[in-house]
C-alpha cells in the first residue's frame, strides 16, 4: 500500500525511481520496475549498486507477519547502503512509537491502539526498529505511521513529530496512505536530522 505510493510521489516530483519488488510495475515515465527477491542478500546490494541511486525507501510487510523475513531484509539494505554511501528511510510501524501520556508504554504494548490480532505485526516493527538502531554508522531514518493508515485522498497535510504517537485534534491517530508518501519524501527531499519521525493527518485552518 506504501511502496507504490512512495514511487508514484517522488516520480510525479521529477525524482528518477527503480521499483524493487517480486512483481514490480510501473506507473509513471519516471519510473523503472526492477524484479527483486529482497530475501536474497546478494540480489539486493547488487540491484542497490547498480541504480546508483542517493537514497533507497524500504517498505516492507508480511500477512501473516514473518518477522525473520522483515529483519532479514532490513539487514540485507542498511548492509548495502553502508558500503555505497545511501541514505535509507524505512517506513516501518506505529507500534515502535511511545503511547501519548505514557512514554514508558510501547503502541505495540498498549492495547488501547493494539488489539491482540495484530499484536505480532506491532511486535515486529519494534525488533525492525531495534535492528536500525544497531547500525549507528548507516544514514536511516525509520518513519513511524499512525495508528490508522489506509488509502485515501492526498491533501498534502500532516503533522510532523518523533517518537511519540500523534493524534488529531479529535483524538484520532490516522492518514491517508498518500499522505504517508507525501511526508516520506519530504523527508527525502529535506531530512528533519531525526532518526525516529511520525505523522498524523492536520486539518488546515
């Protein structure tokens, strides 16, 4: 849901994008579909390598959750991007972030955003997480969504905050896929110097 929007916001900015993906497509001029298998390590720096590219945007999500493949593949892109020189944004989970009011409380532990259906899903963003963080010597940003992301419209507003989860001004904590993207290349474009980041839908005024 991430990833093709990522792609379609930064080719509609004139930024040049290689799509990596098992089944990769591509919408846009400025868009090329490059087949990858991200469980193969050797595949993904080559793939990396060869684009020359600046920056690489990893979004990444197993149903049902496969951690192993999630971390895996993490691994396998800061590795690469250390050795070429590339900055990574990985768009991981909400559940890393702090509960608002309890900076203590994990979202992945707090059952008043995280049921227990999804509680694994939320449990692995917080190890891909983790797994960022012991790489100090790779440029990585990891952007946490809210607690609600769902395709929608792209209004181009959101709110900008770190490692703590962020609501609405009615309590809701949610945006658009397509805002999600928006922020994601903002971010590309002009980095905040965070390495946690999330955003929350913002009415205008």
């Amino acid at each position: 849901m991430v990833g093709s929007r990522v792609a379609a916001e930064a080719a509609a900015r004139g930024h040049r994008v290689l799509a990596l993906s098992r089944r990769p497509t591509a919408g846009h001029p400025r868009m090329t579909p490059v087949a990858l298998d991200a469980r193969d390590p050797h595949a993904v720096r080559e793939a990396l390598a060869d684009s020359a590219a600046d920056a690489v945007v990893l979004t990444v999500r197993t149903h049902p959750v496969d951690e192993e493949f999630l971390l895996g593949t993490t691994r396998s892109v800061l590795d690469s991007a250390a050795e070429l020189g590339m900055r990574v944004l990985v768009v991981g989970g909400a559940g890393a972030l702090r509960s608002p009011g309890e900076p203590h409380l994990l979202v992945a532990d707090n059952p008043a955003y995280v049921p227990a259906a999804v509680r694994a899903v939320a449990a692995a963003g917080v190890a891909q997480l983790r797994t960022c963080r012991a790489r100090p010597d790779v440029d990585w940003v990891y952007l946490s969504p809210p607690a609600e992301l769902e395709p929608g419209p792209r209004t181009g507003r959101y709110r900008r905050g770190t490692d703590t989860l962020l609501t609405t001004d009615d309590g809701r904590s949610w945006i658009s896929a397509e805002d999600l993207s928006t922020a994601a290349v903002d971010e590309l474009e002009l980095p905040c110097g965070q390495r946690h980041i999330t955003v929350v839908h913002h009415e205008s005024r």
